[in-house]
C-alpha cells in the first residue's frame, strides 16, 4: 500500500498559477528595431509558437514537473504487509566478571592454555548463536556494573561486545551485588516466566553497595531466576627452577554465596572447572523453557520519494532539449526566411 508521511505540501499545488496570475509580467526591455518586414516575421513567430513559455507542450511538461516535486517532498512510502515476530523468546541478561582474576591462565581452549575471559567469551558467543528470536542483554561488572548492552534481538551486537570487552577498565575487584541489582532494574519490567538472568564470576563479592543475598531476595520477590555459573580450575601445577608447585587458583571463590543466590531465586548454581564444564553448562542453559509473548507485528516500509524526483529531474531534462532544438529550428527558419526576402 502506497501513502504518504504528509499531505501538507499538496496546499502548494496553485502556487505557480497564483504567481502568475497575481505578480506583473516583466516587461521587453530589448531596444526597439523597425525593418521594412515586420508582418513576414510575425507569420515566423506564428508558426514557431512551440519555442514561447506559454505553449500548450511547455505548460503542460512544467505543470508535471511541479506535481512530481510535490509528490516527493510528501515523502511517498510503500508498507508491506504484516510480518509476525517470533512470539516465542528468552529475555536473559548475562553478567559476566571482567575483574583482574579472569586473567587467570587456567583454562585449555584448542590444545592452549588461555585467560578464563577468552574462554568465557568463546563459549558464550557459541550460546549467543543459538539465541535466534531470544532477547538478551549483557552486563558487565568489576568495582562496579555498567550496563553494556540492554535487552535487544541484535545478537550480533551482544556477540561483537562481548568479544570488545576489556580485562580492567571497570576496576579489579568484584561487585557481585550492584549486577544483579542492574539486572533486576532492566528485567523487572518483562512477564514474570521470562526474567532469567545468568551471572558468571570467578571470585568472591568485595565491592559494590549492595550485598548479593540482599540482591537475590529482591530478585527472588521479583521472580526473576539466577542461574550462577562460577568458573575457576582447582588446581594448576606451576614448574619453576626448583620443581613443580600445586597452586589453587580459584581459592577466592565464593560457591557458598554463588549457591544461595541460585537456592534463593529458583535458579541452579553451576560449577565450570574447564572449558568442557563450562560448554556444558550454557548446553544445560539451553534448555531453558521459552515464554509464551504477546503476538507483535512489522510492517516494512520502503521510501518512494526518489521515483518522482527523478522523473521530474528527468522530465526537465526533456523540456530543455526541447527548447533547445525549437530555438535551433526556428533560427534556420529565421534565416531561411531572411535569405528568400532578401533581393
């Protein structure tokens, strides 16, 4: 279907005319020259009327020329027809620990020892992948929690953002309590089946203003479910001059909190010791069961106003030729008619 964004400019359409009509013509200021053959050049004129502003052809190609103008500054647009969006979805939000302690070596990805940073955004943009028609959105907290990207069906954008995130610029320590309070804030206003938020951390709450059992029992009052995914090998061997050492880089880990979090809201706690675990985990997170939504539908709409313009542009092409070749005509007729007269 064929509309436009506005009418308005439609008022224009007399505009020339009421010019014409209302402003005095411009006066022939050329000199006067008498020739002995007035009347044989009249009868010229007469027979090249094509070539004077007011002939029927230029009036009516430059009243066309208007109305296309008139057209396209109404922006014409072309809707299509209803497309349903998928009414079946997740609405998660992903919290994921950029503090100083994911740079913790103590991860294998493809035969390779890498921070637990690139492992988590390894695994979650696989997750992300298999999102089509969810809702996601990401936060990101360290000192503090900053809303990175809110929920949104342009999983590229979580994906690509993801992967941009920097170890440190949101500080070193960990602010378990203020995420899932940025959570609650941006899911509260979802259906009640469809408020899952998924925190992903290596360490424990030291930072922050809010405590995260204090969190959990207003998400739990909000019916928002968490599901904490703690990530953190047990046990690495480090080798030195003076032989191997046994070290536990995950020994600031918090699982009894993390525990009581998901205990709390209805969620599931999670343990990713490897890069196995943790693949295995967001498979388990798929399972999560889609919430029935509201029917929304989208009309697309493609903007016409670039046809009328450029007929118009192409129309006052023509008329100029036109002219052009009239005036040319005309001139060798003058002469013709100049050279038989003459004795």
């Amino acid at each position: 279907m064929i509309s436009f964004e506005t009418y308005w400019f439609f008022l224009l359409t007399p505009l020339p005319w009421l010019i014409y009509a209302w402003l005095p013509a411009v006066g022939d200021q050329s000199p006067a020259l008498r020739v002995p053959f007035t009347d044989d050049l009249a009868s010229l004129t007469q027979q090249t009327q094509l070539s004077s502003g007011k002939s029927p052809i230029n009036i009516l190609l430059l009243t066309f020329i208007w109305l296309c103008l008139l057209v396209a500054v109404n922006r014409p647009i072309a809707t299509g027809d209803a497309i349903q969006l998928p009414t079946e979805a997740r609405d998660m939000m992903l919290a994921v620990d950029i503090s100083g302690s994911m740079e913790e070596r103590d991860m294998m990805l493809n035969g390779k020892n890498v921070r637990r940073i690139d492992t988590v955004k390894h695994v979650l943009s696989d997750f992300t992948d298999r999102r089509s028609g969810d809702r996601i959105g990401l936060i990101l907290f360290a000192d503090q929690a900053y809303l990175q990207v809110p929920l949104t069906y342009d999983l590229a954008t979580v994906k690509q953002l993801l992967n941009e995130a920097q170890l440190g610029f949101a500080g070193q320590k960990t602010a378990i309590g203020d995420a899932i309070g940025l959570s609650i804030k941006r899911l509260i206003e979802r259906p009640n089946e469809s408020r899952t938020l998924i925190l992903l951390t290596d360490g424990a709450n030291n930072a922050g203003n809010v405590a995260p059992l204090d969190a959990a029992k207003l998400a739990a009052e909000n019916a928002i479910k968490i599901y904490t995914v703690a990530i953190g090998a047990d046990t690495i061997v480090e080798r030195s001059f003076f032989g191997n050492r046994t070290r536990n880089p995950s020994r600031d880990l918090d699982e009894t909190t993390l525990k009581s979090i998901a205990k709390q809201t209805g969620g599931q706690f999670f343990r990713a010791k490897n890069t196995e675990d943790l693949q295995g985990i967001y498979s388990e997170l798929d399972k999560l069961e889609p919430v029935d939504q509201e029917a929304q539908f989208y009309r697309p709409i493609k903007q016409l106003f670039y046809i009328p313009l450029g007929i118009a542009l192409g129309t006052t092409f023509l008329l100029l030729l036109l002219n052009i070749f009239i005036q040319l005509k005309r001139k060798l007729l003058d002469s013709k008619a100049l050279n038989e007269q003459s004795p």
